[in-house]
C-alpha cells in the first residue's frame, strides 16, 4: 500500500490512493472537482518491468484520441516519487491509467498491480 506522507505547512492535506491493475483505468477518481496536485507516488516494486502512470485532465478520454496531461514513469520493482513543491493544477483529474507503454494507444497490463497515491488539496 502507498505510504504517502502530507508535507508539512498548509498545502495538500488530502490523500487519494488507488489499486491499478491489469490496465484498468481509474475513471473521475476526484469526482470532478478541481485540484492542486503536491505530490504523486507510484509503487512499482511488484513489477519486473517499467511502469507509466498516464494521468488525463479531460472528460471521458480515449487512450488513442487524447494525450494523456502527464505520463510519468517508475523503473522495475521502484517506487517513483514526483514532486510538485508550488502545485500543479488539473482543472478535470478524469482518469488514472497504468501500462507498460510509453506512447498513446490501447494500454498494456502491467504484470501485478500497481499502487498509486496523490496529495492534493482543492483549488483555489
């Protein structure tokens, strides 16, 4: 289970952790509220291979048609930590998407399940 830690101070607060796997999506994992991302934690250390957490800022997305708003990677059996020190909006936080590719298109099972956790707190 992701072990995300608020930082200290008054931003963030707020944890949303998720089981990803078999390249399912998360789908409008924040109920379509807007939020200001600190801190996002992907725990790879179950895969032999690397692992892309695609994260999408629009309703209803489809893997082929839209770019993804951020891709980020964890290298085999790591857990990847991504900081935002000033906050990164997402305006929609639609869909969470785990797979072994790198490029757009139909997502590829990870091997097991992946863990992912997000700080954030609402926007202003």
């Amino acid at each position: 289970m992701a072990q995300i830690q608020p930082l200290l101070g008054p931003i963030g607060g707020q944890v949303y952790t998720a089981t990803i796997s078999n390249a399912s999506a998360v789908n409008n994992p924040l109920a379509d509220t807007a939020v200001t991302v600190y801190q996002i934690e992907l725990d790879n250390t179950a895969n032999s291979a690397a692992t892309y957490l695609k994260v999408y800022n629009a309703a209803s997305p489809s893997h082929a048609g839209n770019a993804p708003f951020y891709i980020l990677r964890a290298e085999a059996a790591t857990k990847q930590h991504v900081l935002f020190p000033a906050g990164t909006e997402f305006g929609y936080l639609s869909y969470l998407v785990t797979t072994t590719q790198a490029n757009t298109g139909t997502p590829s099972a990870t091997s097991s399940a992946v863990e992912v956790a997000c700080l954030y707190a609402s926007a202003p």
